[in-house]
C-alpha cells in the first residue's frame, strides 16, 4: 500500500476509475449515481468517510469494551456503578448507528436491487448481535453481546477503509496518465511567453516548451529541434527526434532543444484521453471468470445466512449452550462468510493488468480478450505495417517502352518519370502505404504531380483516377486482369511488389516497390514458437513476396494474395481447425479478420477502425508486444486463479470453524470480531497479491 495514493491531486478521472472499480467491489454501493457529483463522491469520499467513522467510534467502543463484563473478567478487576447496563446500551448504540451507517445504507441499495451479498451479511450480523444485546438490556436476563458488535463495526470500518486505500493503489492507472499532463503552458502571444492553465488551450495556439518540461498537449512542431521521450505514451524508450513538420504529443517529455508547437488537439481528442478512455473501458469491462466469482459470492450469500441460522438453532437447542453462545456463533458465521475477498478478488487484478498494459504500450480494450490471449496457439499477422515497416520504397521502374509486346495494346510512356508522375497523380489520393511510396519517389525527383479526378480506390487491388484527361490505373494483376488489360511480361524476373500502371485500358509500365521488414518480426516470431503457439502471414501482396519474408521470418503458414474481405476468411479457417487465434494488424483492412478473431490486436495504435475492431491495441508498432501481451494475459490469469482460490478456499475452511465445528472436540471458536478480523485480512491479501503483479515484467 503505497500512501501518498491517498493524498496526492485527485483528478476528475481519477475519480471515475477510482469508482468503476470501487462501486463493483464495495457490493453494490452504486445506486445510479452516474453524475460526476456521485462519482467524486464515492471515490475518496467513501474512503474518508470510513476512516472518519471508524476514528469517531473508536473510542465509543474503547468504552464499550471497558465496561463490558468479559473484559471485566479478564482483568480481574471492575468498577460497579449504577445504570452500568444502560450506559453501554447508550455507547453501543452509538456505534451501532453511526458506524454502522454506510453498511446499512449499501445493504439497502443491495435489497433494492434483489442483489443481497456482502452488505447485506455485515448489516445483519450486526443487527442480529444489536438487537440480542438490546434484548438482554431490557427484555430478559443475560450477556449482551455489545462489545462484540461494536468490535465487529470497527474492525468493518477499518478493514474497508483500508481495503478501498489499497484498491485505489490498485487502480492508479488513469491517476498516472492524469498526472502525465502539465498543468500550464506557455502561450506564445505576440511574440511573448504568457502561462495559461492547459485547459484554455485552443487549436491553432501556439506554445514553447522549454528542455526539460513535458509537452501540454497533442500538436505540431513549428520550429526548434529537439528530442522527445515518449515511453510514456508510446512506450518506445528511445528518444525520437523532434523538427519543424513532426507531430508532438501531448504528456510526452521534451529533452534536450526547444520546440515552438501549435496545438492540433484539444479536451477529449488528445491522445492521453483517448488512452485514458480506453483504460477506463478496460477497467469496466469484466472478464468471464467475473461472472463465476459473482455467481460464486451470490451462492455464498445463502451459504452464509444457511450457516448463521443453522449454528443458532443447533447451539440453542440441539446441543444446547444457551441463547449467548449460539447467537454469538452465529454472528460469527455469518461475518466470516462474507464474500467480500470473491468480490474483489478479481477487480483488482483486472485494475492492475490494464495500468501494468498501458505501461507497457499495451492497452486492453476488452478483459475478455486479454482473458482468451493465454489459451492462443495460432498468432496471425498482418504482413504489410505489422511484420514490416510498410514503408515502401520504389526500386525500378518499367516503362512499356522497354517491353513492347507485339499482340499486346500498350499504352506508350515517354519516359520513367512521366509514368511516375501519372500514378504519383492517382496515388496522392490513397491511404496504401504502396501509395505513399509511389508519391515519394516522384516528390524526391522533383516531379510535378498533376490534378487528378474521379478517384477510386479498389481495397486490396490498387485505385484509379482521370490525370490529364487520360484514365490511371495502379494496382496489383488481379486489377489488371480484372479490367482485361494484358501485361507484358519481363518483370518476372525482379523482386518486389510490382504496382502495374495502365493507361486508357493499355499497360502502360509496372513500378517495383520493396518494404523493410522489422527488426523485432523474427524475434517474436522465435518468441511465440518457443511458446508454442504457430505463426501465420496475411498478405495481399505476392506470393514471391509474401514467400520471401515468411521464410525470412521462419513463419509457419502464408497466405499471399489475400484480398481484405478474405482475410476473415483464413482466420474463420484457422478457428475451424480448432485453434484459438490472434489475428494481429494495423489496417482499415484487417478490421473484420480483427473482429473474427479470438483476440484481436491492433499494432502501431493502427488506424481508428483496426483500434475499435481489437481487444488489445499496441501503441508502439513492434511485434515482441505481441509475445507481452500474451505474457500479460498468463500472469494476469494466474493472479486470478491464486486470488479466486484463496477467496473461494478461505470460506471453505472459515464458515464450518466459525459455525463451531471445533468446539465440542477442542474448544475452539471464532468470536465474532476475530471473524471479522479475518474476512477483512482476506480482503487485503486479495488485494496485496494483486498489487504484487504491478512488478510483474513482461518478456
Ligand atoms: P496488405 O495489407 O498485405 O498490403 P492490401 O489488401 O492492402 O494488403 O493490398 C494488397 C495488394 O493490393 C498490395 O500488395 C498491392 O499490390 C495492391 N494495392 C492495394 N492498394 C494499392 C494502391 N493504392 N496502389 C497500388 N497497389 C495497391
Ligand atoms: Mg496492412
């Protein structure tokens, strides 16, 4: 338990992730309250105001405990006075009301929502022991049971106090990235620095960052050099060189040079909320095993209230020990059944995983996903912008000049460039990254590109456009054959991605392209074969192509020629065979295999409908968090499978011990506040365990 997580800014977010986890855990203290006013309210709110309850009582129940007889007993010694009786009626029912408040209170929101689980146990195991106290004060003769009650309260406060300190400890991801942002910048106005809070910040403003400060907000680099560290965002732990035209995100580290910046992003557009969202997301989203453990904690409920009432009527008159005894073996049972360790037990590993991911530049979207990634024996990529760079350079062009073909139409090109130029025009207008290839060679010769009309995109084929009153074809052959254009041949013998150009439905001359593959591809492609899960490449490109990198890379299974509709396909086939699949890609047109998929996992952060397909979106565009991801997701699930079994284990030993099943052979018995006492020490060491996996590295 970290405890400057107590009193250090709490952010607005803070508050609502803080709650999310906390209305979940603290059994059902959400009745609604979804306006930001409930949710700050709960978040440290219910925190201060169990450690308000619990100072405030103490010495209710110090007294409680002095003047009760057992204590009396054991000391030896007592100090008789009239009305005694009535004086600890007075301070228990002190304890009674205020502190035991918040548990009738959530106990009623449980009932309203025919919900009855931990609140529900803790307000009737004081009520049972209140009212028999009361009972013996006023209707007949016996031992109160006001000391324990009013210990059970504390212990109640404390332990929830102390819980909801360390499950805010737990939840500190969206803290941290809060916290990531500065709260001022300097605002360039006329010429001169002016400091304004990050939040007045408009588009189109533009702000110094100074060596050594973090960059406010998402924007562009207008003048300076310097270098930025983005680990924090991106988790690339390389500084990355920052010039004029270079874009700048907002929480991010400004190192060595000063850097002017116009801000691009504001409020909710910036990268830092959007991570922020989808960690929250994250932290709502519940795994399956959460449905066990609830399934699990409402069964516990009726095993509890069982216990409680069973143990009272077998003390009270099936072996008889009096009325005292078996309703304080019944509060006892009843207190330490609850499933107050299964409520938590896995919120807070889930909490824990998304701040470890999002530390790491890996988010989890969706628990669900990250639950399936430990079972994945197949791992299918994307070739282009995931195994490589897709950073296309041109190698050669073939104008059809240099390969006339008799029995071939073909449309005659006056040079390299003048082809170039043409399909540089079409391509300006697509997103491939074989496009932007195209675009720069012609840039880097200083081409003019002209206008182009009509664009149309062809996804997985090429695209076409009007240039100069001629009709441009890009693309790969089945475009070509699709349009019934013959292309000449010759090129068979070069290496690369051949992007044909047809002109007025003539071949006009073919542009060679080669991609680099990644540094990290054959390091996890090793990683995942030593895990025992198989490797796949889809790839709309070639089979020379796509067989040159997947053999390259040591890849099991490739599938060339893949248009984007049918990479949903290779992955349905995948699963067919029974494999459990990961399907890894960046583009627009890998979203439906991402979606098919097992677990899918946008790369590089991808493109916004790669990102809302996936379940895990790596922020950094290296394939080796692929393998930690998948690391993530088997430490995650052992913390869960430690936590439920403890959880689940501890009522197993804990219920029949406090319903008295040693009694009659040793004597021995769980009192009610050591009940207590031990479901809350079961709660913490939930939470510990969990907190543990914060040191967890992913390899
Ligand atoms: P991948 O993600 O493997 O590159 P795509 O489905 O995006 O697969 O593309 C498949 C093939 O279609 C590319 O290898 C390329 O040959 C061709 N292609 C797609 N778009 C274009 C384009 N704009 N210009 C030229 N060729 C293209
Ligand atoms: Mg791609």
């Amino acid at each position: 338990m970290d405890p400057d997580v107590i009193s250090d800014a709490p952010g607005e977010c803070r508050k609502c992730g803080m709650d999310l986890v906390l209305m979940d855990m603290g059994g059902g203290m959400h009745g609604g309250q979804e306006s930001q006013e409930g949710h700050a309210g709960h978040g440290k709110g219910a925190e201060q105001d169990f450690k308000q309850r619990f100072w405030l009582t103490l010495p209710f129940v110090l007294l409680v405990m002095a003047l009760s007889p057992n204590i009396e007993k054991w000391l030896g010694f007592g100090v008789p006075f009239a009305g005694k009786e009535i004086v600890t009626f007075a301070l228990g029912t002190v304890v009674f009301l205020y502190g035991g408040w918040p548990f009738f209170k959530s106990a009623r929101g449980e009932l309203s929502r025919k919900l009855p689980a931990m609140m529900t146990l803790v307000a009737f195991g004081i009520a049972v022991a209140y009212a028999f106290s009361v009972a013996t004060t006023f209707l007949f003769p016996g031992e109160s049971l006001y000391w324990e009650m009013s210990t059970l309260i504390s212990v109640f406060l404390l332990g929830h106090w102390l819980e909801m300190r360390a499950v805010r400890g737990a939840t500190g991801a969206l803290t941290e990235l809060a916290r990531l942002i500065p709260p001022s910048a300097h605002l360039l106005r006329d010429g001169d620095a002016v400091d304004v809070g990050t939040g007045e910040l408009k588009i189109g403003d533009r702000i110094l960052v100074k060596p050594g400060e973090k960059i406010p907000i998402d924007g562009k680099a207008m003048a300076g050099e310097s270098s930025v560290n983005e680990a924090m965002i991106t988790g690339e732990s390389k500084p990355v060189a920052k010039k004029p035209g270079d874009a700048v995100i907002g929480g991010t580290l400004n190192e060595d040079g000063s850097l002017t910046v116009e801000v691009s992003k504001v409020g909710s557009d910036t990268a830092i909320s959007q991570i922020m969202d989808l960690v929250r997301g994250a932290q709502a989203s519940k795994p399956r095993v959460q449905l066990v453990a609830d399934r699990l904690a409402a069964v516990l409920f009726y095993v509890a209230v069982a216990a409680g009432i069973g143990s009272f009527i077998f003390w009270c008159f099936a072996s008889p020990h009096g009325a005292i005894f078996a309703a304080t073996v019944a509060v006892a049972a009843i207190v330490v059944a609850c499933p107050h360790a299964l409520g938590l037990a896995i919120p807070t590993v889930t909490s824990i995983t998304s701040a470890l991911g999002a530390r790491n530049g890996i988010l989890i979207k969706d628990m669900k996903g990250l639950e399936a990634a430990r079972k994945l024996d197949y791992v299918v990529f994307d070739k282009t912008g995931t195994l490589t760079k897709g950073e296309f350079g041109v190698k050669k062009i073939i104008e059809s000049r240099d390969n006339e073909v008799e029995s071939h139409k073909v449309h005659k090109v006056e040079s390299q460039d003048e082809l170039l130029m043409l399909a540089a025009a079409v391509e300006v207008h697509s997103q491939h990254s074989i496009a932007a290839g195209i675009v720069d060679e012609a840039k880097k010769r200083g081409l003019s590109v002209p206008e182009a009309k009509d664009f149309r995109s062809f996804s997985g084929k090429g695209a076409s456009a009007t240039v100069d009153g001629k009709r441009v074809l890009v693309g790969n052959k089945r475009l070509l054959d699709e349009q019934e254009i013959a292309v000449s041949a010759s090129e068979s013998d070069e290496t690369g991605t051949p992007a044909y150009v047809a002109i007025d439905g003539a071949f006009a001359g073919v542009i060679f392209l080669e991609d680099v593959v990644r540094e990290e591809s054959k390091a996890a492609i090793e990683k995942l074969h030593g895990m025992g899960i198989r490797t796949a490449m889809l790839t709309g490109d070639t089979e020379d192509v796509a067989d040159e990198v997947g053999e390259g890379l040591g890849i099991d299974t490739v599938f060339a020629r893949v248009l984007p509709e049918d990479k949903v396909d290779k992955v349905k086939q995948l699963q067919d065979e029974g494999h459990v699949v990961a399907m890894v890609g960046d583009g627009v047109n890998d979203a439906a295999a991402l979606a098919q998929s097992h677990v899918g996992i946008a790369i590089g952060a991808g493109t916004d409908v790669a990102v809302q397909s996936a379940e895990i979106v790596l922020m950094r565009s290296d394939p080796l968090d692929v393998v930690k991801a998948i690391s993530l997701s088997k430490k995650t699930n052992r913390k869960t499978v430690q936590n439920l079994a403890w959880a689940a284990g501890y009522n197993v030993f804990a219920i029949p011990i406090a319903a008295g099943i040693l009694y009659p052979s040793f004597g021995i018995l769980l009192r009610p506040e050591w009940a207590a006492l031990l479901m809350s020490a079961s709660s913490v060491i939930v939470v510990l365990n969990a907190l543990l996996l914060r040191r967890a590295k992913l390899s």
